[in-house]
C-alpha cells in the first residue's frame, strides 16, 4: 500500500514538472512574440526570459 501510493506520488510530481517545463516553454514564446511586436512599434522593453536549462 505504502509503496502503491509512492509510486502514484512520483508520477504525480512528473506530471507536474513536465506541466510547468511546458508552461515555462509557452511563456517564452509569448514573451518572444511581444518582444518582436514591440520592436515594430520603435519601442524597446527587456523582458527577462524565465527557463529551465535542459
């Protein structure tokens, strides 16, 4: 029983981080979008790129 619940409790913590490794890539995307739609505009913000290192 104890190892049954363990085993669920692993999978559950690598199903949460292969979730935020997605999010983190979705928010570097996003955050690459604006950055290329506001150089259009002759306005230059730096946004800090928040990632995971493989």
């Amino acid at each position: 029983m104890v190892i049954q619940r363990l085993e669920m409790c692993i999978e559950m913590v690598k199903l949460v981080f292969e979730f935020f490794v997605v999010f983190v890539e979705a928010v570097g995307t996003v955050i690459s979008q604006n950055d290329s739609s506001l150089i259009d505009r002759n306005y230059d913000a730096t946004t800090p790129y928040i990632g995971l290192l493989p």
